[in-house]
C-alpha cells in the first residue's frame, strides 16, 4: 500500500510532464519552440509537435494571408496637385526565425507598425513621381505594383512578403474639394451654354429654312390657282359667248333674272330707282314674250 502510494503521485507527474511536453499546431498556424528566447525548433506543417517542459515554450505565429489598411496620406504629385490616398496591403510570413528576430514579442502586431511605415513611405516615392492624370486614371496597375515591389523588397527584412498592394481611394483634400467642384460646374455650365447657343442656331436653320419652303410653295400655289382661274375664267367666257351668239334675247333674259335674284337678297332689300328703268325691263307687263312672235297673235276689238 505505501509503494501504491508513491506510484500513482508519480505517474500523475510523469502524465502531466508528458503532456506539457506535447503542442498542437493547427493548419493555420506556424509555431517557434524557443529555449531562454533563443529558437529551437520550426514547426510550419500542422500537427503534433514536442518540447522540453518548463524550459522550452512554443509561440505561435498566424500562417495566413494577412490585411493591412494604411491610414489616410496626404501626397504632393508631379503637377503640384495634392491627393489623400488610402492604400490596402496583403502580406504573410514566410520565415519565422527572421520575424521573430525581427519583432520580437511583438508578433504580428510590430510587424503590421513596420509595414505600415513602409508603404507610408514608397507611396509617395512612387505617386510624387506620376502626374495626377495617371494616379487618377482607371488604369494604375503599374503604379501599384511598382508601391509593392518597394514594399516587398523592405519587408524581405522583415522574414515577410508583401503580396500585393492596391490604392482604395484617391480624392482631393477636403480644402481642395470646394474649389475644385466649383471650377467642374463653371465647366459644365459653359459647355451647356454653348450646346444652348448650337441648339438656338441649329434651329434659326431650321425655320428659316421652313419658312423659305413655306414662302415657296405658297407662291407655286398661288400661281398655280391664278393660271386655274385665269384658264377657268376664258372657258367661262367662250361659254358666254358662245351662248349670247344662239340666242341673244334669252340670254339677256337670264342675266336680268340673275341680276334680280342678286340685287334682292335678304329679308329687308329695298331698291330705289324709277319705274321704267331698264333694270325691270322683264318686270313690266306690257313686256313682249320670250320667244313669242307678234305676227301670230289675233286682233282683238276694243
């Protein structure tokens, strides 16, 4: 019983020795053993890994692609114009014992500091030497990747890479904004004013044209119409004519009764003139008949 006692105290030490000697690094990390902070071992692959208890400790490292936004950096351009650029990195670590050297306790932490600094850096190098009409273009993948092979080749320094880079926003400082849009609509304005003023001449063409078109076929209309009538006019006449020759009496007859029905339109036409006027000719009762020949009538006795 007394040996039972030592044996079970000794092998909870030995389990608990045993387990304190075993790490787990997962499949997104990577993990340093480090012995009175010197490095011992590498563990990049995931899985079981063993250290020294009490003497040994392990620190771990994220082994995935990393994000870095830069804070707002105000940038003076080739052409003296001033941009606020705000830029988005991607990097990893790739050797441990250098970024552990490199940072220190720090970890992650430090190093996002350093980078931070050093795309603060090549961002202006690279920006100040384009003009704004390039950095504000849609086509900047050559400036961004030149700020990453900058970046990329300061990290190596660091045990990192910088994997890509990549400019979020490019605007004028809030100062130059007023001026700026206030310049875009005196632009703006003048070029609608000259569309107005193409648009208002564009248009005197057009109806200077139409009223041209108009004043022409009116007058084609017009002469047209008066040859009509002019034509209509001699036909009329040759038929007066030709009937004033068949029956001259008749004839008169008839413009008499027209010149009646003319002359007493209306439901109150008075008409003054003197009982035998040549107008009534037609009217008088002691007219002779149309078309009556006095030689056949009879004598009549008083």
């Amino acid at each position: 019983m007394a040996r039972a006692a030592y044996i079970l105290p000794a092998l909870a030490v030995v389990a608990v020795v045993a387990m304190s000697s075993v790490f787990i690094v997962d499949e997104r990390e990577k993990a340093l053993v480090l012995q009175f902070g010197q490095v011992r071992a590498v563990k990049e692959d995931p899985g079981l890994g063993f250290k020294i208890p009490l003497i040994q400790e392990v620190v771990r490292y994220d082994g995935r692609i990393l994000g870095l936004p830069t804070q707002p950096l105000e940038v003076t351009l080739l052409d003296d114009r001033r941009l606020v650029v705000d830029a988005f990195a991607r990097w990893r670590i790739v050797d441990l014992v250098e970024f552990r050297e490199s940072v220190g306790a720090g970890g992650e932490t430090t190093a996002q500091i350093r980078l931070d600094n050093i795309l603060n850096a090549a961002i202006p190098e690279v920006l100040g030497s384009v003009p704004s009409s390039r950095v504000l273009s849609e086509d900047r993948t050559g400036l961004m990747n030149q700020i990453r092979d900058i970046a990329r080749r300061e990290a190596m320094a660091l045990g990192v890479d910088v994997i890509d880079v990549r400019l979020t926003r490019t605007d004028l400082p809030d100062q130059n904004l007023s001026a700026t849009y206030a310049r875009m609509r005196a632009e703006r304005e003048r070029e609608a004013t000259d569309e107005i003023a193409r648009g208002n001449e564009a248009a005197s063409r057009v109806r200077a044209s139409a009223d041209r078109t108009v004043v022409e076929l009116t007058s084609e209309a017009r002469r047209e119409a008066e040859v009509i009538r002019g034509e209509a006019d001699a036909e009329r006449n040759g038929i007066y004519a030709e009937a004033f020759g068949r029956d001259p009496e008749f004839f008169a007859f008839t413009r008499s009764l027209t010149s009646y029905e003319r002359a007493l339109q209306g439901d109150n036409s008075s008409i003054v003139m003197q009982p035998d006027s040549q107008f009534f000719e037609y009217l008088r009762g002691d007219t002779a008949a149309i078309g009556a020949a006095p030689a056949a009538a009879a004598p009549v006795t008083p």
